[in-house]
C-alpha cells in the first residue's frame, strides 16, 4: 500500500463526533433560494449519485425547494422526471452539509422502468414505461380545465387562476408482499401491503381555487391527457370544520406596532416579506366565505385590545370585535415561537417569510381554513361552535403551512391523514408551549389537552380525541386496509393515536382509552418518551423524510430512521417508535429492554468497524488498519480508501442477508473525505452499493467525490427495507485518477434489522 497524504492537522481536531446528532440542535437560519446555476450543479450531483442501470438521459430531477435543516445543513426536495416530465408522488429529499455533502437521502421512486425486480410485491409486473406516443397529449390545458370545471363546480367562479401541468401520473394499487400472502383480510398490518405502479396515465394535473354556493371549492384534478377523463380529484383547502383580552386564555401580551395615530397589529419580530412585510392580523369584517378579502391591519388607539368575550355580532372594530383578533395574533405569536424557540424553525416554511390571519370572515361562520395561495388563515367566528381563533385550531391550521412548505402530503388517502395528523400534533404541541408559560427551549409535558378544539365546542364535545380517535364515531383507532378510503380528518386518528402514545405511553388496562390490544410486548402498558422528544422526530421525518405519497407503512419507517439518528439505532426513543406504530397496527411490536435496546436488533454486518482486521470483508482488504495519520471514528482500526495521489481502484464487500420479516434494515456508517484537488471537477470518487447474490446490481446508495470533504466523521444512513427477504452485497468502490489524492475513511458500518 503506498503512503496516504496525512489528514490537515487543523481537521484532526474535529473528528471525534458524536455518535447522533444531539436532540436538541436547532434548525439553521433561512437559507437562499437556488440560482439557476445552483439548482443545475444539484441535479448534476443527484444524477451522479443516482448512477444505476436502466438510468439514461430520460431521468433526471427538478429541484422543488430549499429549506434549511439543523444548523450546517440545507434539506434540498428533488422532484423525479422522465422525458421531462414530473413524475407525480415520485421524488427525493436529500440533506446537505456545509460543504455540499449529503448526509442522508430519502425517496419515494416511482419512475417508469427503474423496478429492480421481474416483479413487484405481490407478483405485479411493473407496467413498460410510456412510448413517446404516450406521452404526446391530445387534450389541451384549457380543455383538461374546463373538464376539470365540470366535474367539481360548474358554476363556480375562479378566486385565483386556474393551473394545469402535464406530468406521469403513476396509477397505483395496494399489494400483498409475500409474507401476507395468506393472511385473512382482518389481520392484515400496514407493513403487510406495498404500494406498486398499476400503469402510466399522461394527465394534466389541474389545480382550482373556486367559489360557489356561498362556499370555497379548491380541489386538485388529474384529467387524463390523451381522453379528458378523470382519473382522481381531491379537496386541497385544509380546514377544521365544525396587552390583549383573549376569549380562551384571559389577558395575554401580544405584539403590535406603534403608527403615528396609535397601533396595528402587525408584528415586526416574527416573519418579513409576505402581504403585509411582517406577521399580521387583519378584519375581513364579513367578507363572504365564497370569495374572502383580508381586510386590512388592525388598528386601535391605544394598546389594549378586545374584551375577551365571544362576538356578539356587532362592529368588528370595537374591543368586542378586537376578541377574535387577540386570539389570532396571541395563537400565530406562539405557533411562530413554537417552532423558532424549539426547533428552530421560522415561520411556516423555515425561511421566515411572514404569514397572517384575517378574522370575521363571513357570518356566524363555523370554519377556520389555510389557504396555501396566499400562506394565510381565514377565522369564522362560529354559530354552532364559538369564535374558530382557539390556540390548537390556529396551530392545526399554520402546522398545513408547514407541510404545504416541506413534505407537502397529497391530501387524500393516506398521506392526506398524515397531513391533517401533523396539523393536529402541530396544534396540540403549540397549545402546550403556551398554556404552559411560552417560553423556553423544550415542548412542556403538560399544557395541553390532547384535545382538538375544545374549547370552541358549544357542547363540551372536541373535534377530535388524540388518545382515543374513534370517540367522535368516525375515526379509526388503528390502521386498516380501508383507511385509504376514509375522509383526510379521519383517516388522520391512528397517525394521533400514535402520536399521543409515543409522548405519553399507554395503558395496560383493556377499559382505558389509552390501551392498544396490538401491544403484545413487555410491557403491556408503553413507555412514553415525552413530547418535546416526541416532536423532535416527528418534525425531523416530516421535512427531511417525508415524500408527498407517504403513506402510514413509509411513515413508520422514516419515523424511527429520525429516532434512530437523533438517539441512536438501539435508544428507548427507536424503541418507543416502534412500539407506538405497533399500537395502532403499523410493524410488529418489540420489548422495552432495561437498556434501551428493545431486545431486537440484530446487525447483519461482521467486523463493521474493522477491529477484527479483514474479518467479514472481501476485495481490497489491505486498507484496513490503523494509521497515526488518520484517527478513527471509534476504537483503534478503520478502512482508508483512496489517499493515493495516483490511479487506482479499491473495493470492500460483504454480502448480508436481510430477513423477509423485517421491520426495518437500517445501513449507517461514518465517512470522513479531505482532498488534495483544487479543481471544480470530479475525479476522485467512492460508490456505495448493493448487488444482488448473482452480482447484478440493485441500486447506487450514494457516490461521494472530492467536490463534498468535510472536517471530522459524517455519519450516513439509508434505509433499506425495500430490498428485505434477499441477501445482498454491500459493496464499497473507491476510484482515483492520476493524481492528488482523495481519502474516503470508513468505519462503524451497520445495518441494523429489526
């Protein structure tokens, strides 16, 4: 092995991370928007990564959005094309470093042509991609409009222009994976059935923000581009239906603005740009329902707002009418402060760009709706319910910001329950920060009801139970094959029931509403974990794992791939994970183990961090050692690929076997890159891998190049779920060119099955 160029002594210091990010790091600041030449240079990097067979110049990305992610990263959403057109459900959400490195990828791939199997779950064969016949639309976009017009409000009027896009809109259907295969239909689990592409349509994917019938009318159709036809519709307004003096909180400091004739309620600290340049709350003063106005800013003379009692019906501008205002800036100032005090994220889409509310809308409304048009919320002022602005119905609502911002869940189906479930989780995790003292660094354990909407019921009765979803008599305690076909609201309780199961435990009592019969596991009753750690994996599976076709099974699996990176692979947090997801039916459940571990994991891979020498690997064995130029990232040996500064190949393999039962199989490893090349141009490179037993290859995990070093250990995790029931080779290639080296340190490489 010839000598490796030493690692820069001002990087040495640098290399002892620590085994997971630390729970509570917090988001960074706003990141810019991509230039043209940025968003070229990620996609390149992404068609690098995402070197396979089969992929030629008709794949390629289009970068969605930025976002910024725990200090030093930025979270990239990459929409999937064929022949240039978006694949619709189908993308990647890649997380970046400082230095452009990824640390972590995750995708839901539904690209034409790339199934890595003869057949998918199930025995489907994955359908032929389109011939560009298919692909040449014979309806035009104002035809697919007005098909779509039609169908959903032929007499309406448009509140904001209409839009179509021509995609591939992968026509799906729900599969049994072979380990179901005789599974009676009632005993059926989430993880039992996949998602497979039944065929390709061309469609227009019309988007309408319409009013009629005194009503608002937005709906997302997919008209088939080649007949006209409907394929599917769905509802796209995310609703709940059904020193200030608050209505629900008594007097509460809000923050306004000083104007040359006294004060409005906008506020200067918490957001910029937007319609207004700042935060606001503005006075519909009954504007319809069927096509509202904002109005403009609140305004008073002095600084005391509202009396704190329900609307009475008169003006919208004297204290009485400033109520349902006080408890929209006091519910938007802690929503705000929530997310920015404990996570660090700003405003709804994490870049701080200002939102608002517009209160009074229309008459005795019973509604409080976001509107993702203008990134605003409107507030009725109730007749069946009292005034809408309560704490949790303002969270519920702006946490659709954040979702619309990050994963953007499809809202139907399944992924449209994830959707209204993180809105309830947001609204509940915003009540408890400001019952509780809004303030501080952490959710609180207390302060909120877990609850939705209580306090604007009439009757006593909330809109929705948390702990026990199916006491409003529509929704599911746990996951069924026919969730999919449930209304968003209540296709949404298993997701909250978890939710609430992973933050508070369970009950082993079968009277209690909080008992789950799927917890078969010692203990009987669950150990929650707390809401602040609850809301730390939610939030992070949620903007960096979640896709827009996320579905409960994919949920879970991102769900604990965030507890398994904030605590660890074996943490009471993983652990908790699994078994709150187990409790409303999604995975197997597992022990609770005095160490955290659970009692089952199992890691597939030998020697993964090389203190046995060669032990478990194959190929280019010799550069495994320990080396005074470059420190491990845990015990005493590693394996130092490249550091040649001449050509040359090197490789590492081991084949490990994934169990047809598994839950999940999670790959991690630690991966250090410093490079001697200056130049902006790849030369250097190392390919992680899996081929199957034969030696085809199944899929390109990650390239790393001499463009992405990085001071100290980046540790890297890909979930691995989707290859279970086959042994596969995990493969390491390292490749350099003639000169200046590139150093790819690897060690503590895992693939932990549960």
């Amino acid at each position: 092995m010839n000598p490796r160029t030493p690692w820069p002594a001002a990087a040495i210091a640098l290399t002892l991370a620590a085994p997971h990010a630390p729970a509570a790091q917090l988001m960074a600041a706003p990141v810019a928007v991509a230039t043209p030449q940025d968003a070229a240079g990620l996609v390149a990097r992404l068609t690098a990564l995402d070197a396979r067979p089969g992929l030629t110049n008709d794949y390629s990305f289009r970068i969605s959005s930025q976002h910024p992610g725990v200090v030093g990263q930025k979270i990239t959403r990459a929409q999937h094309t064929y022949k240039g057109l978006r694949v619709f459900g189908s993308e990647s959400v890649v997380v970046t470093d400082a230095s452009g490195d990824i640390v972590s990828v995750s995708a839901s791939d539904r690209r034409p042509g790339l199934a890595p199997q003869a057949t998918t779950p199930g025995g489907v064969a994955p359908p032929a991609p389109p011939t560009p016949d298919q692909l040449t639309p014979t309806l035009s976009a104002d035809h697919a409009i007005g098909n779509a017009v039609r169908a959903v409000a032929p007499a309406g009027s448009h509140r904001w222009p209409p839009s179509a896009e021509l995609l591939i809109y992968p026509m799906m259907k729900s599969a049994r994976t072979a380990a179901a295969a005789g599974k009676p239909e009632d005993q059926l689990n989430a993880l039992d059935l996949e998602e497979v592409v039944e065929r390709y349509a061309l469609a227009w994917l019309v988007q309408l923000r319409m009013a009629q019938d005194g009503k608002l009318v937005y709906y997302d159709v997919v008209v088939d581009a080649r007949d006209g036809a409907i394929l599917t519709r769905w509802p796209a307004l995310q609703t709940v239906t059904g020193v200030g003096h608050s209505q629900y909180n008594g007097q509460v400091p809000i923050s306004t603005s000083a104007t040359a004739t006294g004060f409005q309620m906008l506020d200067g600290t918490r957001g910029a740009g937007g319609r207004f340049g700042a935060m606001a709350i503005t006075n519909a003063n009954h504007s319809s329902p069927n096509n509202p106005d904002p109005g403009a800013i609140y305004t008073n003379a002095s600084n005391t707002w509202g009396d704190g009692q329900q609307y009475s019906g008169g003006s919208t501008t004297d204290a009485n009418g400033q109520t349902a205002a006080v408890n929209a800036l006091w519910g938007l100032m802690n929503t705000y402060d929530t997310h920015k005090n404990v996570l660090g994220w700003q405003s709804l889409d994490g870049n701080n760009t200002a939102t608002h509310i517009a209160a009074h809308v229309g008459t005795a409304y019973d509604n409080a709706f976001y509107d993702d048009s203008c990134k605003c919320m409107y507030i009725g002022d109730g007749n069946s319910f009292t005034s809408l602005g309560v704490i949790d119905v303002i969270g519920h609502e702006m946490s659709h910001g954040v979702t619309a911002a990050t994963a953007d869940l499809v809202y139907t189906g399944e992924s449209g329950g994830l959707n209204e479930s993180h809105s309830d989780i947001g609204g509940e995790m915003v009540e408890a920060y400001a019952r509780a003292g809004a303030s501080g660094a952490a959710i609180p354990a207390s302060g909120n009801d877990w609850m939705m909407g209580a306090e604007i019921s009439r009757n006593g009765q909330p809109l929705r139970w948390m702990y026990k979803p199916s006491k409003d008599g529509a929704s599911p305690d746990a996951w069924s094959a026919g969730l999919k076909n449930l209304d968003v609201h209540y296709s949404s309780g298993p997701n909250n029931r978890m939710f609430y199961f992973l933050a508070q435990g369970s009950s082993a009592d079968a009277a209690s509403d909080r008992h789950s019969p799927y917890l078969t596991r010692a203990p009987a009753a669950m150990s929650g974990i707390g809401a602040d750690k609850a809301y730390r994996i939610w939030f992070k599976a949620l903007t960096t794992k979640f896709t827009a076709s996320t579905n409960y099974a994919d949920a879970r699996n991102k769900v604990l791939q965030a507890a398994q990176e904030l605590y660890g692979a074996g943490s009471r947090e993983a652990v908790a994970v699994q078994r709150a997801y187990a409790a409303i039916n999604v995975g197997a459940d597992v022990d609770e183990a005095g160490d955290g571990g659970g009692g089952e994991a199992v890691e597939r891979v030998v020697n993964g961090g090389f203190e046995d020498g060669a032990a478990g690997w194959s190929g280019s064995t010799r550069v495994i050692g320990a080396h005074g130029a470059q420190p491990p990232y845990e015990g005493a040996r590693y394996a130092w690929l490249g550091g040649n500064g001449r050509r040359s190949t090197e490789t590492l393999t081991q084949s490990v076997q994934i169990p047809a039962n598994a839950a999940s199989a999670q790959l991690s490893f630690a991966l250090h890159i410093d490079s001697a090349e200056t130049s902006n141009t790849v030369y250097d490179t190392l390919t992680v891998s899996l081929r199957a037993a034969g030696g085809a290859q199944l899929a390109t995990l990650a390239t790393y190049t001499n463009l992405t070093p990085a001071a100290g250990y980046q540790l890297r995790s890909f979930d691995l779920l989707p290859f279970k029931g086959q042994s596969v080779t995990l493969s390491f290639v390292m490749r350099e060119d003639r000169s200046k080296q590139t150093s790819f340190v690897l060690d503590k490489v895992s693939l932990l099955t549960r």
